[in-house]
C-alpha cells in the first residue's frame, strides 16, 4: 500500500477483521506495524463500527425504502422516479442522495428506446485468414512499434504554414512525437 494515503474502504475492513482475528496472539500494535498503518486508524474504524454515524444510519434506512420502491416499479424506475415516488411517500430526501445510493447498490433504471446494435459473430463461421501475415513476436522488448504519420496544413491555400508544410509523426506505444518541418 503506498505510504501516506487512506485505504480503500474495503481494504480498510478486510485489515480491520484480520486484527480482530489476530489481536490476541500478536496485539494490535505489532500487526498494524507489519501492516504499515497507525494503530489509531484500527481503533477509529472500529468505533465508526460500533457507533456508525448518522449520515450512514439514514443511508442505511433510505436504502431499503430506495430498494422497495425500485422492486415495487419492475426494476425499471431510475433515481428520477424513485426520487419522485419517496417525496409522494412523504420522505424528505435529495435527489443527489438518492443517486448516490442507487449508485452504491449497483440499480439503475431502464433507459426508453432501441438499444445500440453491435455486431454479434457467428460462432459456427470460422475466422478470417491472416492475409497480411502479420508477425505478433518481437526479438527484443520495444521492438515492434505502431506508428502513424500525419500531414498538417496550415493557413494558406497550398496547405502550408508560414515557414512550409508541417509533418507530424507519431509513435503511438512509446508516448513520444516529433514535428518536423520541411
């Protein structure tokens, strides 16, 4: 874990649960020390366990009513609708918190019209041929490269810009470019 920074909120439960496990053969300094966090973070997401918040004791409630009224609709009802549907309940709830949760339970509605078409292979056909025969192996590392070039014009009509035409290469898997003026 790089040094510094919060772990994630599910890594932060996993370690909590591992120094539960494990607290009273080794204690709890010594594993968050192997661990590489403050003891004082294990101790303060085990109060946060204890006596969650009460932004997540409402979050908690609002999901389940955010659940029935999605379940009650089909599955098809949209933050917007569920939204809508918990104020015409009587809940007063924003909009964007509503969003959030649906965002963190994985719902979502079902959006109106035809649905993009993609192309969708034939698996008794068999693949085409290679016909370029192209060679996916290298002798080295970094020693096939995809490149492009590009003509860029510039103000006049004879397409070019004021010291002559401008030419763009490019290798795409390097990160590099290079303009080069003619």
């Amino acid at each position: 874990m790089p040094q510094g920074g919060r772990p994630p909120h599910l890594v932060q439960a996993a370690m909590t649960r591992f120094i539960e496990e494990h607290r009273q053969t080794y204690g709890v300094g010594s594993i968050c020390r192997v661990l590489s966090i403050a003891p004082s973070a294990y101790y303060a997401t085990v109060a946060r366990q204890k006596n969650p918040c009460v932004r997540n004791q409402k979050d908690k409630e609002l999901c389940d009513d955010i659940r029935r009224v999605w379940n009650n609709n089909f599955c098809v009802y949209g933050a917007r609708k569920v939204w809508h549907q918990l104020k015409r309940e009587g809940m007063d709830v924003a909009r964007c918190t509503v969003e959030r949760l649906m965002r963190r339970m994985g719902l979502k509605g079902v959006i109106r019209g035809k649905g993009g078409r993609t192309t969708r292979p034939d698996p008794a056909r068999p693949c085409p041929q290679d016909l370029v025969q192209r060679q996916f192996h290298a002798p080295a590392g970094g020693f096939n490269r995809s490149s492009q070039h590009l003509n860029i014009g510039g103000i006049d009509d004879d397409r070019e810009t004021e010291i002559g035409a401008v030419h763009k290469a490019q290798i795409v898997f390097a990160r590099t470019a290079a303009c080069l003026a003619a």
